[in-house]
C-alpha cells in the first residue's frame, strides 16, 4: 500500500507559516512543497524569506510555498572561476561601453528572465503576479537586479532578494553570450567585497554546480541564513574595485 503524503496547509491572508521541517520529504510528489495559498504582498515575502521559504509556481496554480532539503547553495568562497572567463571578465572591465549596473533596470531584468527560455522546462514561473510582487519588492529595498550592459544596451543580468547580509538568488537571463555569468560574477564580488558568504540557489541545477553551489541541508542553510539576517545589509551599489576580489582572490574580504 503507497503512502500518502501529508495534507497541504492553505494558508489565509497574513497566517503564519508551518515550520519548514513539515515541508514534504524526498519521498513525496513534491519533495520541500510547504504550503500553499496566501498573498505575494511585500511583507509576507519578507517573512518567508527570512525563514528560508520562497514561492515557486505555474500559471493557474495556486500559489506554492517552499523550503527544499537539501538546499542548493553558492558559497561565495566557492564560486568557480576557469581561466578562460577570468581572461573574459577582465576583457570586459577593460572595454569602453561595457560596465556593471544595479537597479537601474529592475524591471526589464525580471521580465527578460520571465521571458527567456530553459532547457526541460515549458512557460515560466515568473508568472504576471510574482513579476508585480517582486517588483513591488524591489521599490521596498528588498529585491536587486545586477545588470551587464555593453554600448548602452542590457546584455543580461540577475534579480534577487536580499534581506540584511542574506541573499537569495531567484533567476538570470542573457541576450549576449556569457552576459549573465559576468553578472553573477559582479555579484559574487560584491558579496566578497560586502561580507556576504553565501547565495541561495534554491533548487538544483547542472548550470549552477558547474559554478560551484553545491546542495547543504536546510539546517546548515538556515544557520547561515540567520547569520546573514543579524547583520545590516549593505549599499547595493557596484564599484569597479569589486572585481578585483575576483582578479586577485588573495585580497578577498574576510
């Protein structure tokens, strides 16, 4: 006889959410699946996010709610740099009309990672209501975008969350080849430079292993979360001597 999996909460308007050690098990349907329901306001992400949970869902579903375990995870310390793009980055530091922006375009970012395309997956979970809330986050102060643009045009880029000295990466896009690796590497020197030691990944992904996240238990995440929470966030601003914690790892910031 097969086990059924635990019945999903429906959450109600600003309720709490379950512990996420009640998100369903690597033997359910849907392994780290928490809950569903609730509103994408900007208060109730702040909550989910600050305790490891994030929303992930289709077109006419409701809304999902997740904390994976294990969990997919960048350690900045990690990130995996071959020569070959290290000769890229500074390619690109040294040509006129290519620099590194955040927050400039927020929402062109968010719409062109709805809008790009992945292998094994069909549509988006970008859906029309988390581009809204997502943007509604950003005009709080709690979402980034780190953007590559070459001659004045968006190459590619990345949006996040962040809540103090956490961050929580959510999707990337490029128009121009290796646009949105040099935007992750623009973050990851930020996060150097700042302090910053890991980067949530969420789930899984062949793309992100090759670039050295690797998956801990929701534990381990989570007391790095916390840790992340307890100090103030930085000034989400890029400088061009953050690259530099890339191009010279024996200066990285401690």
């Amino acid at each position: 006889m097969s086990s059924q999996p635990p019945l999903l909460p429906w959450l109600d308007p600003n309720q709490d959410f379950p512990p996420t050690s009640q998100a369903w098990d690597e033997n359910s349907p849907a392994p780290g699946l928490l809950a569903a329901g609730g509103v994408l306001d900007v208060e109730t992400l702040r909550r989910a996010y600050s305790q490891g949970i994030f929303p992930w869902y289709s077109q006419g579903q409701p809304t999902l709610w997740w904390s994976p375990n294990p969990r997919m995870v960048l350690q900045v310390t990690n990130f995996r740099l071959r020569p070959s793009f290290k000769k890229k980055i500074r390619q690109f530091c040294q040509t006129p009309g290519c620099e590194i922006r955040i927050d400039s375009a927020f929402e062109q970012v968010i719409e062109a990672c709805a809008s790009s395309e992945r292998i094994g997956q069909s549509g988006t979970w970008i859906v029309p209501d988390m581009r809204a809330a997502y943007g509604k986050l950003h005009r709080a102060g709690l979402a980034h975008s780190v953007e590559t643009w070459v001659n004045g045009e968006l190459a590619g880029g990345l949006y996040c969350v962040a809540l103090g000295k956490a961050v929580f990466g959510e999707s990337m896009f490029s128009r121009v080849s290796d646009a949105s690796k040099i935007a992750l590497a623009a973050l990851i020197g930020f996060c150097r430079h700042h302090g910053i030691k890991q980067i949530d990944c969420q789930q899984n992904t062949p793309h992100l292993a090759s670039l050295g996240a690797g998956e801990i238990s929701r534990d381990l995440f989570l007391k790095g979360l916390a840790a992340g929470l307890a100090e103030a966030g930085p000034a989400w601003e890029f400088d061009r001597q953050f690259w530099q914690q890339l191009l010279t790892p024996e200066s990285m910031s401690t």
